[in-house]
C-alpha cells in the first residue's frame, strides 16, 4: 500500500513513490518523486524529476528537473526546467518548458513558452504560444485570438490557422497572429500568418498572411487580402 503525501501548511518532504499527492499549503519536495496523482492547489516546488498518472495544477509548480504524466490539466501555472512529456495535455493556465515537450493530445487554451522542440500527433490552441524550436505534428490547428504566437518552424501532416474573433473582448480591435520562419506541410491554410517560407502538396494562403516564398506540389491560392513575394511549383505533374 503506497502512502499519500498530503501538504496544507508548508515544509520540506521527502521524495519517494507515493499514490496520491495533494499540496494545498506549499511545499518543496526534495528528491525525485512518482506518484499516481499529483494535485497542486497551493504552491510546490520539486527539486528532482517527476513522474506521474495524473498532474492537476491549480496552483503554482515549478519542477526543477523533467516531468513524464500520462494526464495534464494546467489551470495555474507550471514551470519545468528539464523536458516535459505530457501525454494528454490542457492547459487553460500558463506552462513553461526548460527543454523540449512531447506526448501525444494537446489543448493550450492559455499560453505556453517553450524553449526547444515541440512534438504531438494532434496540437489545438485557441491561447497563445512561443516555441524556440519546432512545432511537430500530424494533426495542428491554430485559432488566433489574440497577440502574436510564433515558432521557429512548424511541420506537420495538416496545418489550419485561422483567426479568430474574440467574444469576451468584443471592442479589443487587435487580432492574432502567427509568426514562424518555414511552415511546411501536406495540407496547409494560413490567416494572419507571417512566415518567410510555406512548403506544401496543397497551399491555401488566406487573408492577412505576409509570406516570402510558396513552393507547393499541386495546389496553390492566395486570398487578395494577402502578400506573397514568390510562388514555385516543384515536382507534382
């Protein structure tokens, strides 16, 4: 039978395996740590590595090492200064990532800043986002809200961008938009979107997108609303 680690007022603890972490006060962990749940309402920081089924943050956390959850639910704030695999991930609040992050779903409703690579089979945000790296995956879809998120580079099966109004702020005249250096992929549709370089089978370049150069195999159109510099057709028939 594991032990829980239950925290309300605020210490240090020993890491360890446990089954159930709860922090409501604030607490460090001091060593490496696994758990089956690990719920964070207060504040928590971890000296070591991380791994758990369940990561809930409502609070503050901020792991200094690297973190592996099969699910993760960021409400509040979550910094890891190592690498971050994170199966399921949502993120309403704020996560920021010392190294690269992975896993295989993830939501950003809020913002996350990342310094390497990310990589997914399906990435969603409506929030914001700045990967020093490249965003990879099969499947991405980007609604701009607001402010700028950008990327070093973006790769991916199919790629949508489009902007989006937003209904809490309705006098707020500012949109998204995105900014990376290539976009490359099979199917891609761009709005409010810069990038010096779109690669692609099918290119749809929507209105607000400022690009330097379409290369693209069988499909290419631009909205008139819309800047590009060169077009090329490679390969194809």
């Amino acid at each position: 039978m594991k032990n829980n680690l239950i925290i309300n007022g605020s210490g240090e603890y020993p890491g360890g395996t446990y089954d159930k972490i709860s922090i409501r006060g604030e607490g460090t962990i001091l060593n490496q740590v696994e758990s089956s749940v690990f719920h964070v309402y207060g504040t928590c920081e971890a000296r070591e590595n991380l791994s758990t089924g369940s990561a809930k943050i409502l609070g503050e956390a901020k792991i200094k090492g690297n973190v592996e959850a099969e699910e993760t639910l960021i409400m509040g704030s979550m910094a890891i200064d190592g690498k971050a695999i994170l199966k399921k991930m949502k993120v309403f609040g704020a996560l920021e990532v010392g190294e690269s992050l992975s896993g295989n779903e993830a939501t950003i409703k809020g913002s996350i800043s990342v310094k390497g690579d990310v990589e997914y089979e399906t990435f969603e945000s409506s929030g914001g986002f700045d990967i020093k790296g490249l965003l990879n995956a099969d499947t991405i879809k980007i609604a701009l809200r607001y402010g700028e998120s950008k990327a070093e580079e973006i790769g991916g099966g199919n790629i949508t961008v489009k902007r989006k109004r937003n209904s809490f702020i309705p006098f707020v005249g500012e949109e998204g938009s995105l900014a990376a250096k290539v976009i490359e992929g099979d199917d891609v549709y761009l709005e409010n979107t810069r990038a010096e370089v779109v690669r692609g089978n099918k290119v749809n370049i929507g209105p607000g997108c400022q690009i330097g150069l379409v290369e693209y195999t069988n499909d290419f159109s631009e909205n008139a609303n819309s800047t590009v510099k060169m077009t090329k057709k490679i390969g194809g028939e």
